[in-house]
C-alpha cells in the first residue's frame, strides 16, 4: 500500500483545509511525506507557515476562513498558482459546539453548521473547476456522527449528516466530468477541539462510555491521515476510520431506531441536564482553541 500511496500521489496537487492541527495538519503532513505538493488552508497563520516550513519550499499555505466565500476563492487562487492546478481536495475544516440546543445561542449552533457544512459546500464551489480540469477527487470530511445520534451534538450531528448527503449528490453530480467523490467518517479523534470537549465537559466523556465498546474509543489524526491518503489513491466512495464503521453505517437504523431512541432517553434524562449545567457554568460555548480563532 505504501508504493501504492507514493505512486499515486507523487507530483499530486493536494489542498487541505483545516490544515493548522489535528487531522488536516497530519493528513498535509502524510502527503507530502508522499510526494504531492500540498497548500495548506486554515485560519492560523503562525502553525500554518511553521507546517508549510516544516514540509518544504514546493508547498504553500493560505490563511482562510471557509465561511467566506472571497476569502476562499483568493486562496484557491493562490493554490493553483503556486502548485499549478489541484488534483485533490481534502475538506476538512471543522468545530464543534458545547451544548445542547438549549443552552447554547443560536449563533454558535448555526456556526457549527456554517464551517462544517456550509464550508465543505464553499470549498466545492471555489474549487470545482480546477479538479474537473484534472478530472480529480473530492474527499469529504464527515464523521460517525453522521449516523451515530447523541444528545449535546444537535448542530455537529446535522452538519456530518450533510456533509455525506452533499457528496453523494455531488459524486452523481460531477462523474460525467471525470472527478470522484468520498466522504469520510471516522469516531472520535484525539485532536485539540476534542481534548477540549473532555476537559471542559466530563459528561461527554461519561455520555461515550455508554455507547458499545468500539463506538466510543478514540483514534489518532495519524491513523485518519493514512485512512485519508488510501481513499485518494483509491478514488473511495467511503473512508472509514477504523473500518469496523462500515458495519455500523449499514445498520445506521438500529442507533435511530426506537428501541436505540429509547435507550438514549433514558441516558439522556439523567446526563443532558448536567451537561447543560457544565456548559452554563464554562460560560462559553466552543473550546478554547476554537474561542481563540474568534468563533
């Protein structure tokens, strides 16, 4: 599989948003390490040119927010000019709010939406041209929230759920000009945004510790990262990370079903309101690396 990722991504033109940390910074990072040429979109400047340093002077970055659409087109822009064209793109920006519909202002749930969704459907838009003229690859950012339901992740959960329902319309949309189409879903990551959400809200952590085993493990950006680059060299309909995922998107309905419904009232009645106290008494409604990117 290695020969195959440094085959197929030698010389690859690869744009990555939400590249500052976590999985997008790891997946940049694997990539490069792989031979594509990749631009690094985010919205912090200093760990963004330290990783475009790190990785070398054939890769570039751009500080950007994916909510707008200006902003976005002028960094494509400057993608394309710096590493002739895009091949492929990984849409990966992306937060989570800390409460529950309740206690959270409808501004900060609409922001969720508004970078995870709203953001992957801008990334498409400013970029689609460039990857049609390549005939290249989307690779989506979704998650197992997707089609694992929890009460405090409203807004996060809708955002996932579109997130997939917008590249599968996608991948029809665009097959005949030569361009594929994945989306990606992995469990919890053991990145910045979720080390903040179990630092600020231990019932998270005791909400996860209710789900079956495997659904509530974590898993590392390097182990997305590598998950990632497999399904670009693959032109993957889905990546899934780890892959026992697949099973439990084929049985999406069992956790939305009654009896799963059910099963979570009951959790949800004893948990939701403590989480909703520790939101109140945080004060905020992010974590603290999102609060400091002014979300």
């Amino acid at each position: 599989m290695t020969d195959l990722l440094a085959r197929e991504l030698a010389g690859k033109a690869v744009l990555v948003t939400g590249a500052a940390r976590g999985i997008g910074a790891e997946t940049a990072r694997a990539a490069a390490a792989r031979g594509a040429r990749v631009a690094l979109l985010g919205l912090e400047p200093r760990l963004l040119a330290a990783l475009a340093e790190e990785l070398g002077p054939q890769h570039a970055w751009f500080e950007c927010d994916v909510t707008d659409q200006e902003a976005l087109e002028r960094a494509v822009a400057g993608a394309v000019a710096a590493l002739g064209g895009i091949d492929v793109v990984i849409a990966s920006a992306g937060i989570t709010n800390n409460g529950t519909v309740a206690v959270d202002p409808v501004g900060a749930l609409v922001r969720t939406i508004e970078v995870n969704l709203i953001g992957v459907v801008r990334t498409v838009s400013a970029t689609l041209p460039h990857v049609a003229a390549r005939r290249g690859y989307y690779l989506l950012v979704s998650s197992a929230a997707a089609f694992i339901v929890l009460p405090g992740m409203a807004a996060y959960g809708a955002s996932k759920a579109g997130i997939e329902q917008f590249g599968n319309a996608l991948r029809l949309e665009v097959a005949h000009l030569g361009v594929a189409v994945g989306t990606a879903h992995m469990v919890w990551v053991d990145t910045d945004m979720m080390r903040d959400v179990k630092e600020d809200l231990p019932m998270f952590g005791q909400m996860l510790s209710g789900l079956p085993r495997r659904l509530g493990l974590y898993t590392t950006p390097e182990r997305c990262a590598r998950a990632f680059l497999r399904g670009v060299a693959r032109r993957s309909r889905r990546v899934y990370v780890p892959r026992y995922l697949a099973v439990a998107q084929l049985v999406r309905c069992t956790f939305g079903g009654a009896a799963a419904d059910m099963a979570l009232r009951r959790v949800a009645a004893r948990t939701v309101p403590e989480l909703e106290g520790q939101v109140r008494r945080l004060g905020r409604s992010f974590g603290r690396h999102t609060e400091a990117l002014g979300e």
